[in-house]
C-alpha cells in the first residue's frame, strides 16, 4: 500500500491510498513519484471547484441583491421580477433548453429592471400618469441598466 497526502497552502485535507499491485511486488520510485503528482494535482483540482461554486455563490447572491435593490426602489413592482423569472423558465423548459440556458434566462430575468436604479424616484413612485419626458426617462431603464452591469464586447 501507498499513501500520498492531498496537500494546499500547507495543510492536509486528505489522502489518496493505493493498494494491491497485482503481482504482489512493490511500488517503484517512478509510481510513488506519479502518484505524488496525481495527489498535487487532485488537491488543485479541489480547490479549483471550490473557488468555482464560491464564485456561483457570490454571483447568485449579487443578482439577489441587485433584484432586491431594484424592488426596493421600485415597490410597485413588487414580485415582478420573480413572476418574469418563473415565466422566462417555463418557456426555455418549453422549447427544451438545456438547464445552463434556463439558469442564463432565469438570472437575466431577475436583473432585466437593474435600469430603474437609475431611473429618479419621483419618476418611479409617481402616483398619477408619467407626463411625455418622464416616459422617456423611464423606457431608459433597460439603457441603463445594460451600461451598467454588462461587460462591453468590443
């Protein structure tokens, strides 16, 4: 048997075991050495898909917090973007996306209103009809919110 530790930032947080050579003889220095690599790399690769579900997590928790933001500022809205949420997921369901392409529409949908931050909140909270300019500053939004959460593509 053969023992190599999975090792990052000097810690130890497991082990690869090898045992049972099937003729019985013993590991040689190039198979230690192997295996030596293969815990190095195994323990990167851990790392490496930890870093990555925390990136998803901060991710998800950014578009919660910009949705919250938006609802926050926009009260009359109020659950609109989660109904757009469950309507743009049945749809992509529908036309048999794949899950990747639903969660792309599923977080678009929650953001899609992020413009109205900019949008002023004696525009937003209006209690009567939008007058002509105030119309124009409020179809700004999907603008907006396009220049300031999407990265330019050049």
């Amino acid at each position: 048997m053969i023992c190599a530790p999975l090792i990052l930032h000097d810690e130890v947080f497991g082990v690869i075991a090898v045992a049972g050579k099937k003729n019985g003889s013993t590991f040689q220095e190039e198979e230690i050495v192997l295996l030596l690599s293969l815990a190095t790399q195994t323990a990167i690769a851990i790392e490496n898909s930890t870093l990555s579900e925390n990136a998803d997590k901060t991710y998800f928790e950014t578009l919660a917090a910009l949705a919250m933001a938006v609802e926050a500022k926009d009260p009359y809205s109020r659950g609109h973007l989660d109904r757009v949420g469950q309507y743009a997921v049945a749809v992509a369901q529908y036309l048999g996306l794949s899950s990747l392409e639903v969660g792309y529409l599923r977080d678009a949908a929650k953001i899609h209103d992020v413009g109205k931050i900019g949008v002023t909140d004696d525009v937003l909270a209006k209690p009567s009809a939008l007058n002509e300019q105030e119309w124009v500053m409020m179809k700004r939004h999907p603008e907006i919110g396009r220049a300031s959460s999407a990265p330019s593509v050049h």
